[in-house]
C-alpha cells in the first residue's frame, strides 16, 4: 500500500478540519474552569494580585491572595484583560494561538526528524492525528492551560533534540528556557524540566545539560515573582497543601511509586484516550526494531516524560495526557510512513486500529458540538434581577457578567468541604451551607448546575415566593433559572 498525498488532497482535509474546529469553537458547550481562571487573572490586572473570591468559602485565605496557580497563563490573560476587559473570546484565542505554535513545533521538527521528500506527508499524518484527537479539539479554544503547556514543552524537546543531533549545546539553554515557560504555565511542566535534565544526561551532553540547568533553573524561580518575602516558601507550601485538588497521601516518600504504578489510568481512563494508547502500542509491537530503532531518540524523551508526569504530578486526570499526546502523535505517525515495511496481516491490523481510533474520535467530537452560549450574556442576565454588591453562590461563570461588582462565590465550594467534613451532598444541606456563608442569593441554572440538585430542586415544584428549609425563599424562577434569596430574620 502506497501513501500518496496530492495538493488537492492535501488542502481539502486541512479545510475540512478548518471548517470542523471554526464550528466547534462557535457551537461548544462553556467550561466552568474558565470563569475560575479567569477571575484570578482579572484581580491579577485590576489589583496586582491574584485573588480567588469564588473559593472565599474555603476559608483558606485565597480571597486575598493566592499563591499557587497556573501563573505564566494566568498572566497572560491579565495582559489581555487589561487591554479588552473581561471578555472570554481573547482568552480563547490566546490559548488557540499555542495550538498553532504547537502544529508550527511539529512542522520544525520534521525538518529535523524526516527526510526531505516525506516532510510534507509526515506533518500531513501528524496534524490529522493530533487534530482528531478529542482532548486537542475540547481544549484548543477552553481558557486553560495545557495546549500552552503542551506547545512549551514540545518546544523544549525540539531544541533538546537539536543539541544533541546538531552538537550545538547552546540550543539546550533553548530547551531549559521553553521548560520552564511550561513550569510557570502549570506546575504539572516540572515533568518536561525533569525530561530535558535526563534525557541529555542520556546522551551524555554534559555541556548541554550544564547549559539547560542553569537557565531552566533560573528562569523557574520566577514562580515565586509574586512573593518575594522570606516566607515565600512557607506560603507556596502551604498554599499546596490546602489545594482542592492535593491529599496528604501525595506528600509521603513513596508516592511518586505508587503514582507510577497507577500512570496507565491515564492511558485507558475512558475509550478517547483508549483508542489512541492502542494505536501507539499496536504500532510498537507490530514494527520491527529496526523501524522503532530510527526513532530511537523520541522513543526516549517520551518514556522519561511518561514517567516524570506519572511520579511527580498529583491524580490521573485524562486531560493531562495532552503533555504527551505530540509525542504519542510523532510515534504513531512514523509508523504511518512505514507502513508499507509491515506484511499483509500486520498492516491491515494496524490499518484497522487506526481507523478505528478516527471512528472513536469522530464520535465523541460531534458529541461536544452544543448550541451556542454567550457566557458574558448568560450572566448579565441572571445577575442583572440580583442587587449590586450582593453575596452569591452559583456558577463560577457568573464572574465574566458580575466580576467585581457582586461578591460572586463558586458552587464548586461545597462539593469540597462536603467531601472534607463528611457531609451529605444533597440540595437542603446545600442550601445550609450557602445560608450559614451568608450568601444572599444562591443561584442554579439547568445549564451549569450539578443535575443532582437540578433535580432535587424541580422535585420541590417551586412557585414564586415559595420557601425552602425557612432559610430561602424563591426570588427569580424560569423553566432554565431559579434565584433564590435568603430569609432575613
């Protein structure tokens, strides 16, 4: 089976995954992540700090400050905001344009990685590959960080790659740079500051290794920009500790062990990431070793990669496997352009495995297709029935409408505490907690509300004025909308 790749074809795929990724960004369902990112990064451009109100429910201080978050990001988003206000489509097209850098990454490396007459084919298969990935197409236009992430840290392997195979070891102080823009961007970039440490001390390039150290070193302590007192240190520990998203399991000696052995939940967590896995290893164990031998180096820096992220990051979470998913894309799309070194029935096996991670693709893309929803107009809406200056307790979207002019505080809040102190999770112990906060509106919307208390709450069949647990009363009520506002004695 010959691979030919004509202009035509060539030019009708890459519009037809134009025209699918242009739609996707316009008809996508919102992600609440958003709103919290965003809030810090406008406190961050109004204040000069960063802040979470939304978690003010917390109790951990982050009303005032916050000292961990996903700075290098959320810094850039400050910028945008100072200059367009709190708008979410800049915010989206900022991390759309590390997308772009990411595929221009790929494209360079080719140059490097492929011979002259296969470049164009090789980036062909590897765009296709990494655009029908479902995670890329979810997180290329969602204000969050890892398609930054996964650009920064491609671009620290590129120059890595280069030093060793061009014996220029200024290229890895390059590599130490981009690494620790990935660190800054997300603390899960630490794993590409352990990959490009160890993958040139594997290749023995002292001097280069010498040369990535100290600019990744130097350049990573601008984490602590922000806080440059003698208890910074104290803080950001601290700051990790009282995370959401940590546990004190993960801070005893032999947790990186235990995170490793646990990495492939990652790998399988749900049939996207599944059908991708497959693909790569049907493509490691069906080509001989002379085949996997001319990728000898990407083979490398993508072990080292797979282990730092496993040992040093906290949980399983399927959306960080977008850190390797390049790689992976690289791998698979080498073995594309060997196929043809495969007998029959090994290349119609991995022919077939191919297609089928398309199909799964496919699948669960148009499932993310959804009517289009202004964010900003969604909450001005429901907000504009709410006094100025109120406490309320809803979705964390709500900041892009009130942001600044109400005392917004994220839903998000309880399901923490619940799991913390044990307690039911259920609307009236919901509606407890917001009432013992002192919000003074708790709101729910069909679209952004947890359907558990959705549902809860239409099974009280509410009426105007109608009163629950004599701590609220309806205020505002749609068939999409209900405000509820407090009971004051």
């Amino acid at each position: 089976m010959k691979i030919k790749l004509t202009s035509r074809l060539y030019y009708l795929v890459f519009v037809l995954l134009a025209v699918v990724y242009l739609l996707g960004f316009y008809f996508r369902e919102p992600n609440l992540d958003e709103g919290i990112i965003a809030e810090w990064a406008y406190w961050l451009a109004n204040t000069g700090v960063a802040k979470s109100v939304l978690y003010t429910p917390m109790q951990t201080g982050t009303e005032h400050v916050i000292y961990v978050y996903h700075k290098l990001f959320t810094w850039l988003g400050a910028l945008l905001i100072k200059i367009f206000g709190m708008e979410l489509m800049p915010l989206r097209l900022m991390v759309l344009s590390f997308l772009i850098v990411l595929l221009a990454a790929i494209k360079s490396f080719g140059r490097y990685f492929v011979d002259e007459a296969h470049q164009k084919l090789h980036f062909f298969v590897a765009t296709v590959v990494l655009l029908c990935f479902d995670a890329v197409f979810r997180f290329s236009f969602t204000f969050r960080p890892e398609i930054m992430l996964s650009a920064l840290g491609f671009l620290s392997f590129l120059f890595a790659y280069r030093a060793i195979k061009e014996l220029k070891p200024v290229l890895a102080a390059i590599s130490g740079l981009f690494a620790a823009l990935g660190f800054l961007t997300h603390l899960n970039g630490i794993a590409f500051l352990v990959a490009g440490f160890v993958f040139l001390l594997w290749h023995k390039q002292y001097k280069a290794w010498f040369l990535y150290c100290v600019m990744a070193g130097f350049v990573s302590l601008f984490i602590f920009a922000d806080d440059i007192s003698s208890q910074f240190l104290s803080h950001f520990l601290q700051a990790l500790n009282d995370s959401p998203d940590t546990t004190s399991a993960e801070f005893v000696w032999y947790g990186p062990i235990l995170k490793i052995i646990n990495e492939h939940q990652r790998f399988f967590h749900s049939p996207i990431e599944i059908s991708l896995t497959v693909t790569l290893i049907a493509g490691l164990v069906l080509f001989n070793k002379l085949t996997k031998q001319q990728i000898k180096p990407l083979l490398q820096y993508t072990l080292i990669l797979i282990i730092a992220l496993g040992s040093l990051t906290h949980g399983k979470t399927a959306k960080y496997l977008l850190l390797i998913v390049p790689f992976m894309v690289l791998i698979i799309s080498h073995f594309v352009l060997k196929i043809n070194e495969l007998n029959a029935w090994k290349r119609n096996i991995f022919t077939g495995v191919l297609i089928l991670y398309f199909v799964v693709q496919g699948i669960f893309i148009s499932q993310q297709f959804y009517p289009h929803h202004n964010v900003k107009q969604y909450g001005v809406a429901i907000l504009e029935n709410i006094p100025k200056s109120s406490k309320v307790l809803g979705n964390s979207n709500l900041v892009f409408a009130g942001v600044g002019e109400y005392h917004l505080h994220a839903d998000l809040t309880f399901e923490f505490i619940a799991d913390q102190q044990n307690i039911k999770k259920n609307i009236i112990n919901y509606l407890d907690f917001a009432n013992k906060q002192g919000e003074h509106y708790v709101v729910f919307t069909k679209m952004y509300t947890r359907p558990k208390y959705w549902n809860e709450l239409m099974e009280l069949q509410l009426k105007p004025n109608s009163n629950i647990a004599n701590i609220y009363n309806v205020f505002y009520i749609s068939a999409d909308v209900v405000i509820l506002k407090q009971v004051i004695d």
